[in-house]
C-alpha cells in the first residue's frame, strides 16, 4: 500500500480511532487531504462546477441559501456509489467465500444446496438459487454468531480476499472522486452519511478507515439479533431473519429514524436510492440530488438500464427534470480508483 | 487528572439550532450553564463522586482508562430517567388527549371504543382497554398523516397541555440533575443518545431544545411509515403498525444498528432498561451504569418493584452486583425540576 503525503490524515479518519489503529485494511483514502486542491480528481466541467457551486451557496455567509452547519445532512449510497459493485456487490462476494470455507473445511457439504451452486462457480447456477437461496446463504454466512465475531470474518476476508478483475482487496476499489467530495463537504461543515442497502455490520468494520465515516453515520440493512449473556459477557447473536431492508422506499424511511433531519444532498446510482433522491429534492430550501452513471466499461464498469445490479432506469429518466446532476464517470472523472492515480 | 469543563450554554443547546428558534417550548435547560458548578443540584456524596470519578478518570490524560473522545458514547432512557412518567407515560397523556380532541369534533364517536374509555377519564377503564385498545389509540392519534404533521401536533400540545399535578407543561417536568449530567458529560467530550421506548418522532420536536440533543442522537420507538410524492412534495405518511419497540433487549440490538460502538456509560429507571444497562457495562474497559431510583413522593414519586409504569425490579435486584449506581432521587437530588429551584 501506498505511503500518500497527507497532513490531514486525522481529520480524514474522523478523529483518531480505535479502528483504525487496529486495522490493517489499505485507506487509500487518505490521499484526499486538505492540502490539495478540492475535488482534484475531477475534470474542470458542469459536474464539477454544479457541486462547488452548491457547496458556495448554502454555506455562503450571507448567501440566502446559507444552510446551518447542524443542518448540513449528506447522504450516500454506497454500492455503486462510493465503490464498485460489479461483477457482484462486494457482500455477495463475502458471502460466497464464506460458503467456500465452510465446504472446505466440511465435505460432506459439497453435494448441498446452496454450497453446490456456489462451488460450482457458475453465475448461472448461484442466480438460479432465487430469493430462497440468497436468504439461505445470508444465514449460513451472517448469522448464528455474535455481532464481533461476524466482524472480525469481514475484516479478515477484507485483508485477504482479492477483487477478481483488478486482482487487489475490494476496499481498493473506493472512487477517488468520491472520497474527495466526502472530504470536501465536511471540510465545509457537512455530515456526511452512509445510507446503503448493504448491511450494517457488514460495513462497519472498514469504512470509518476507508471513507472517513464514523460508524454512527452509517445506516444499513440489518438482519435480526438477539441480546444475550455469555461467561458474564454482553452479546449480540445474529438472526437469520431479516429486519430492515435498507433499499428503495425504505432508504427515506430510515433516514427520518435515524438521522431525522432532511438530508440537503443525497448521492445515488441505481433506482434503489430513486426514493432518497427523491426524499432530499422534493422539499423547500436548497438541496442537491446526483447519481453516478457507470459509463466507463475500460476503467470501471458501464452499465445501466439493463443491469440487474445496481440498475439505472427510473432514476436517470427523472434524472433532468428534477435537476439531478447525472454524474457521467468517463467524461467526469480524471481518475476512478485511487491506485490509478 | 482533568479538571472537568464546564458546559457553555451554547454548547448545552447543541449549538445554535433552527428548532431553538423557531419553538415555543420552555427550555430549562439552559439552567445550566458554564457559570455553574457542574452537577450542582447534585448532593455532594457517594452519587455525584463516582460519576465525577469516572469521568476523570476517562477522560484524564495518561489514565489507564482514558478512552478516546470518539468512543465517548453515553446512553440515557428518557420516561422516568430525564423526565418524569407518572401518572402516565408523557406520550400516553398526549395520545389520550388527541382522542379527546378528535371527539369533541365528531360527537358521534363518544359512544365508541376506545373513545368512550378514554372520555370517561377513568383509569380503570383506559387499562381494561388492553393491549389491542392501545394500539388503537396509537393508530388513531399517531398514524394516518404525515411525519412532518405529527410533529406540528406534538408542539401544539407541548405548548397548551398541562401536567395534571403539577399544572405546568409536561416539558417543566425534567430533571435538573439529570440536564446537569448531560451538560457535564458533553462539556467533557462525551456524546449524549437517547435510547427510548418512546416513539422518535413524538421526541425530535423537543428534545434538541429541552436536553441539548440534537434529532440524530435519539434512538426510540417507531411505527412504520411509507414514503409518497404528494403535489410535488416528498413526505413520509405514518401507519399503524409498530415497527421496532425500543425497549428491554430491542435497546442493545438499536444501540448497535444506530450507534455501532458500545456505550461506556448508561442510565436508566426501569426493568425496560435492564438489557441496556447490561450490554453498556458487561463488556472490557471503563464502564459505568446508573439506575435513577424514584425515592420521592414528595417531590417527585415514590415507586419501584409494584409499579405498573416504570417498574424497577430486576435490574434494582442486579445492581449491586453489576456495580450500578442506584441514584435516591430523594437523598441524591436537591432539586428534582428546574421550577424547584
């Protein structure tokens, strides 16, 4: 991993951190300091233009679109969003090496639905596992264990598992682009939350080093749990039962009960944050609503309408008429990862 | 060892705040103020020196239980912990109130369940209602409209409603003590949740002006809510149905989907509070719980094991051994509400 010059290092971390020091997941992140230039990684254009003249207008002294600092709610998707989620979102990808361990270290589980699909290795074969097999891999690799101990397995595969294209740890694969703009909103006074579809503590473990967000503003899907004593010791046991799903619709409705003020931006690229776009936009005052295009197959990905993860239909048909900047990220983007830079 | 800060009235407020300025609602808290000893309305005594030690201690540079300013996470229950509960819950005081209001515009609901209960004022009656006629009164005076115009009810009657015994409104009928210890543990870099039965959206309207905390650090109760586009306007539209109850074990499992890191210090009244107090302080490292004891009929009420509302027993029965301070409001406090003083 890279040694990047940063002096801001501990702003960008949000604070000193537990976490941090006992992590050993690569923070590219890092490199968006203050020192630099805001937003360096982004070509001089609309796109640009459009965020930094948002940024000067509600924090503007005396600017009538001036938005009090407790009042500067961020909210960002994460898959797609911050970081890439192709050729399957990175949880998936968790999950499947979870199945492989567990196969591995118990053969009897190779003839078995769904360890069988998953071995196989055939995309085809795991989609056709349905609504019913995704649930039952979710329960063979999130629950039945404590919430620290699921932890500990994200970070261990984060620190090993390897992305199949770029052949580097999936936490490589944050855009650089967006880490800037993270940095450059609070370094303008904005909060900036997490408000993914994946899972809470799926997310927890890295992305306060990763993305400078601390867990508290980090809203997810979560699966059930259930408290219990263990030797004396407080845990929390993770449920094969879902709890919230953290997608479409319900993205607006955990905002009001987690954050419960009216996010002024919102950051999106799928239909799954169509409701959040609309939830940030459709209000009084000034607010910023904007989706990441992926429209780069060389660099990243490009995919759309079509895509059955992290599909942009609806999304990028309102996309004009509600003034959402659409963010196209070969045209927009000098650099997508960090160690293309 | 630190000299313990005080708060600034700025600081106790949350900052300045569009809610502040905008609202009617008595704000005693301000009683407190950087002027003032901290923890002044405490009895100088065994409470108010292990609350002081184990702030020092925490937050001593070079203590072997310093911890760091971010994992400086404290958790509070509000009905009978930060305000009174008696003779009923607040919040119930402004569900049967709202059935009052909705009857004397539509005579012909007076001979209807659960109208007719609640208009005859008789306790008796209201509890013979039963669990199904709670979630009735809760249908009928909590769902059906808007988040943003549940709110607006919640200030109106903040404003006009009168606790029956004390004929004040119920915003009088927190606790000085209490607005102390949160002002004297976020003067020393602690952040202050509540973690709530009480339901979120009856709380955000008031608790930024009346405890200094501001919407994103209140966990509670929530019905379920469904996100629509009407003219225009994106709003989230109540429903009758309980979402998550915040309560017993639910508050360990919503402290971690909503805060992600283990509090070091929690402070309840109640059984409810019990697996709180549990998951903050059977755990490694410095950890402190606290049991506020309703030990003042005179002042406040009496009332513990054989109470229907608020009833401590178990967690009352584990203290001692736990460690917990068990707070005697009556020998503890030399005020219990500002308006004493």
């Amino acid at each position: 991993m890279a040694t990047p010059s940063f002096a801001t290092r501990r702003e960008f971390l949000g604070g000193s951190s537990l976490l941090a020091s006992t992590m050993a997941i690569p923070a590219f992140a890092t490199r968006a300091s203050a020192e630099e230039t805001p937003l360096a990684s982004w070509h001089d254009g609309p796109a640009r233009n459009a965020i930094v003249a948002f940024v000067e207008r509600t924090t503007g002294q005396g600017s009538p679109d001036f938005v009090p600092p407790e009042e500067r709610i961020t909210v960002f998707d994460n898959d797609g969003t911050l970081w890439s989620e192709q050729p399957v979102y990175f949880q998936l990808a968790f999950a499947l090496d979870r199945i492989r361990a567990l196969a591995a270290v118990n053969s009897g589980l190779a003839g078995i639905e769904p360890y069988k699909s998953v071995l196989s290795g055939d995309p085809a074969a795991i989609a056709a596992l349905g609504e019913m097999g995704l649930l039952q891999i979710v329960a063979l690799t999130h629950a039945g264990m404590t919430t620290e101990q699921f932890q500990v397995q994200v970070k261990e595969w984060l620190k090993t598992a390897r992305h199949p294209r770029f052949d580097r740890p999936y936490t490589d694969l944050v855009f650089q682009p967006m880490l800037e703009l993270l940095a450059y909103l609070r370094a303008n006074g904005f909060k900036t939350y997490i408000v993914s579809g994946g899972g809470v503590d799926f997310m927890r473990p890295w992305v306060e080093t990763v993305y400078g967000i601390p867990p508290e503003q980090i809203v997810g899907s979560a699966i059930q749990a259930q408290f219990e004593i263990d030797g004396g010791k407080a845990e929390l046991r993770k449920l094969p039962e879902i709890e919230f799903n953290n997608d479409g619709p319900g993205k607006p409705v955990a905002i009001n009960r987690f954050i419960g003020r009216l996010p002024v931006f919102a950051a999106g690229n799928s239909d799954g944050d169509l409701e959040m776009l609309q939830w940030t936009t459709l209000r009084p005052g000034p607010r910023f609503g904007m989706i990441v295009h992926h429209t780069d197959a060389e660099r990243e990905w490009a995919y759309d309408r079509d895509s059955k993860m992290g599909r942009l239909d609806r999304a990028l048909a309102e996309a004009p008429d509600r003034g959402w900047l659409v963010v196209d990220m070969q045209q927009d983007w000098k650099t997508v990862y960090p160690f293309q830079m």
